[in-house]
C-alpha cells in the first residue's frame, strides 16, 4: 500500500512517526553520561540493597508510588486479570499476529486467534483467566478486543517487516551486580536498535503520566542497548491522537531523577516500614482502598476534572 492509499489517520502516523530527512541520533556519550547521572543517584540505596534481596522498579511501580503512596502499598501482589485490563493484551497479540499473517484477515479471526494462542501461553500470562471465563464473559472480552483492534487497524498503516515491529517486548537492566533492576514490557517498537520508536497504546484517553512512562522505556532501551532510541509516542486509540516525544538528553535526564526519586519511595516503603502517605487523585477510581479510604472517598465525590 502507498501512501496515497493510507486514510487521514494512517497518513497521521507515518507523519508523527516517520523518520525525517537528516535525522541525526544523539551521541552515544549520552548513554554514558546517563548511566553515571543514575548511578551516582543509586548508589547510596544500592549500598543498603544485597543481589539476594534486589529491588524491581517498573513503569507501574513507579507510577503508583508517585501517585499514592498507600495505593502503592495495597497494590503489592494484588494484580488480578479483568476483563478491562487482558483486553488490551489480546490486542497486542493480534497486532502481533497481524505482521506476519500472510493474505486477508478480519480483526474477530485475528482476534479468535489471539485468545487462543494467549490460552495456550505457559508463562505468566492471562492464561487461566481466559480459560475460565463464561461463554458470556468470553464474548464481551472480545467483542472489546475487535473493537480494540479494528481501530489499530484503521489508525496505523500496515506495519511493513523493513519497520521490524515488535509487540509486548520485555526489557531489564541490572544495576550495582543486580542490586536493582529496571524492566519494561512496550507495547510496540519500530525500528531497529539506535533509531527505535517506543509506542504505548491506550484504548481511552492520553493524560500527563504516560509521557514520564515513555521516557522510563525511552531510559531502559538506552541502557540496555547503549544507544538511545529516537522518539516516543503515546497514541490515543479513542481520539486517534498521539502525543509524541523526540528523545533528547533532557528526556533521559527526567526520567534518572524519577527512577532516583521512586526507587528511594518504594524502599522506604517496603524495607523500612515508612508509614506511607495518602495523595488523593484520579488513582482513587481504581484503588483497592478506595472503600474504605475517607480521604479518596471525599475527592471522589466532590469530582474532579481529567486532565
Ligand atoms: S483511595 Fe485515593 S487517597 Fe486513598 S489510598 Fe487509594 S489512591 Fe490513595
């Protein structure tokens, strides 16, 4: 497919994501300089830390320690899949199978497929929960899903394998001799290692935060390969938007001083006991105290704008 073929959204997406003519990647003294910045801002936690107990900082730890410290602490081993949240790991999975589906598919078939292949994933995944939804639940779960994945389709151009997609690719880094780690899941990178684009995909709307999640991939990705990856860019499946970043020094800079400042959060938290503090906000909504918590209960009912 040409570009003249692709509809207004698809032309959108080669526009904000396509490389433009003489781009030129940051030095790769960057990485250098960003990796010292990190661990000299580490290292007095790392020196309380052993290999045996490490820390694990994530996109979702971080975010949740800085929203509120109390729903962070509630939400330590309380995942549970829903119906909300495997949806969106079903799409991911028939973008996946999309790249290399050879002829003509229908975003249900793609999406049949998903289920199935994700029921038969081993590792630890939505699995059980799949398999043991109600024909009922099973049916809303896709009727989600179709709906998830027909509006990738229509927004993006069909991903062509020179653009070396990827879905759901997992990242860590190591740091201090596996003291602490960094580890990301991205919903979906193009282009290859030095010239990557970091894609996060929501089904609603884009808010603030999403853009310090990129730039933590944006930090993981630079560790680990060395080489900073070029833009970053949360695309709206609902409004058919994205909020796209170019990465620069100071994009990996912000994302060090937030991994310093959340990683310090969450040890005192979880190693010493700190008493953690309340910090209503629109986190309330899906908090697991939020029955019980005065403080959310009263933001919540005096209502609040999304930003
Ligand atoms: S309900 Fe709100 S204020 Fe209360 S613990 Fe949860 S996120 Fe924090």
């Amino acid at each position: 497919m040409s570009n003249k073929e692709l509809n207004p959204m698809q032309q959108g997406v080669v526009e904000v994501l396509g490389k433009p003519a003489g781009w030129v990647p940051l030095p790769l003294t960057v990485v250098a300089a960003v990796r010292e910045q990190l661990e000299t801002a580490l290292a007095p936690l790392a020196a309380k830390l052993s290999p045996d107990q490490p820390l694990f900082i994530s996109k979702g730890s971080l975010n949740t320690v800085n929203g509120c410290e109390a729903h962070f602490m509630a939400s330590l081993n309380s995942f549970e899949w829903t119906i909300s949240n495997v949806r969106g790991t079903v799409m991911h999975k028939a973008v996946e199978l999309s790249i290399n589906w050879r002829g003509p598919v229908e975003p249900a078939d793609l999406v049949d497929e998903a289920l199935t292949r994700l029921e038969d994933e081993e590792s630890r995944g939505p699995s059980d929960f799949i398999v043991k939804l109600s024909p009922g639940e099973r049916a809303q779960l896709r009727s989600y899903a179709v709906d998830l994945y027909t509006k990738f389709e229509e927004s993006f151009p069909p991903l062509k394998a020179s653009w070396r997609p990827v879905t759901e690719s997992s990242a860590r880094v190591g740091l201090f001799d596996g003291r602490i780690f960094l580890s990301t899941r991205v919903d979906l990178t193009l282009g290859g290692a030095g010239s990557k684009v970091i894609i996060d995909l929501k089904s609603g709307r884009i808010y603030s935060n999403h853009r310090e999640d990129l730039r933590f991939y944006a930090l993981v990705e630079s560790l680990r390969s060395g080489q900073p990856p070029r833009r970053l860019a949360t695309y709206s499946l609902e409004s058919a938007r994205a909020d796209v970043e170019e990465v620069s020094e100071g994009v990996l800079q912000s994302a060090v001083r937030r991994v310093a400042d959340g990683a310090k959060l969450i040890y005192e938290l979880t190693s010493e006991n700190r008493e953690p503090k309340l910090n209503p906000g629109p986190q309330c909504r899906w908090c697991p105290l939020k029955d019980n918590c005065e403080t959310g209960k009263q933001f919540l009912e005096r209502g609040f704008e999304d930003d």
